[in-house]
C-alpha cells in the first residue's frame, strides 16, 4: 500500500471526499427557517457552509452513514441558537458545532461497533480514470486510516489547516485557543502523521516482501 504525505496535492484530493449531503441546502433551509428574518439570515449560510460541516464532520471521524443527519443537526443547532451568535461568528459556531457533533459520533459509533464504509462516495468527475478514482480511493482510505488513529485535538487542527486551508489565526479563533497552541498541535499532527505514513509504508513493505 502506498502513502502519501499531507501536501496541499494531497489535501485537495481527499478534500471532495465527501459529497453535498443528499437532501442538500434546500431541504435544511426548510428544516432551519422560522420568520422571514431569520430566513435572510440563514440561507446563505445554509448555502456557504452545508458543504464546509459535511467534510469536517467525515474529516472529524463521524461515521459515513451518520453525516446527512449530522449535517442537518448542526444548522438546526445554529437555528436554535442564531439569536445568541453575532452576525459574522457564524462559521465559527458552525465548526465548533460540527467537531463536538463528529466527538459524540465517534462515540456512538464505538458503542455500536461500527465502521467506517470502506468505499465513501466519489464526486463524478467525467476527466477521471478508472486508475485515477481508483488512487483517489485508496488516498481516502488512507488518509482515514491514519486521521482516525490520531489524537481528537491534532486532527482538529490538521484538518481545518491542512484540508479547509484555515490560517492558524483563524483555527485559534474558531477553537478558542491561543495562536502558540494551534501551532504546537500543528507540528505535533505533522509530526503524528508522518509517523504513522512511515509506519504504514513498513507494514506494506512487508506484505510485498
């Protein structure tokens, strides 16, 4: 099995992972609106962010099976809470929202005993070829593999910096943790990764040999 390391390649190829949730914006917004004031609020935010919270939410560990509902669960909570979120703060309440979301996922999922689906969903790209959605596949693969293993917190910032392209500025805001920690957790989740690529690239070596 071939690994690779996180690049900005690598980072954009697991990024579309995961499909627009399959009752989309439409279906949320009549799920989440309430007042014609509240209604121009949320949809763009609906329209912004749906696809931001389904990939966080897989990239976060919740299970495939699970996302949609999640999905759908984050924008109501923001509903619920739209009062109590000022204007701008949104996306901030949005990631959080869907990091403690995929926290519990993971947790139910444990209880259950259950696994991620071995083969997530591809967006159809009519340009790609059996042998490139195949490589696609087994990056994913991969790349969940590895992610899934990792501390809660390094994941966090490796996924929002890494996969979302977050400044360490904007990760501190968005966690609530000083700038020196999302650094600190950085490094370490580069550090964890690489670790664990190499660990996985000898135990493939292995098999071959």
């Amino acid at each position: 099995m071939s690994c690779q390391p996180v690049t900005h390649a690598t980072a954009l190829a697991f990024r579309p992972a995961v499909a627009l949730p399959a009752f989309g914006p439409a279906a949320i917004f009549g799920e989440v609106l309430g007042k014609s004031k509240r209604e121009v609020r949320l949809r763009p935010l609906v329209d912004n962010y749906v696809g931001l919270v389904a990939r966080i939410l897989r990239n976060a560990g919740t299970a495939e099976a699970d996302i949609d509902d999640d999905v759908q669960r984050v924008f109501i909570a923001l509903s619920n809470r739209l009062d109590d979120v000022r204007v701008g703060a949104e996306k901030s309440f949005l990631v959080q929202t869907a990091l403690h979301m995929a926290a519990h996922s993971r947790r139910a999922a444990a209880r259950r005993r259950e696994t991620l689906t071995e083969h997530p969903p591809d967006i159809v790209d009519s340009l790609a070829g059996p042998e490139e959605m195949a490589q696609r596949r087994q990056v994913r693969r991969t790349l969940d593999q590895i992610l899934d293993a990792m501390d809660v917190d390094l994941r966090a910032v490796l996924a929002l910096y890494e996969f979302e392209e977050m400044t360490t500025a904007e990760i501190a805001a968005i966690l609530d943790i000083p700038g020196g920690t999302v650094a600190s957790r950085l490094r370490r989740a580069r550090a964890d990764f690489r670790e664990r690529v190499a660990m996985l690239e000898g135990l493939a070596r292995t098999e071959v040999g």
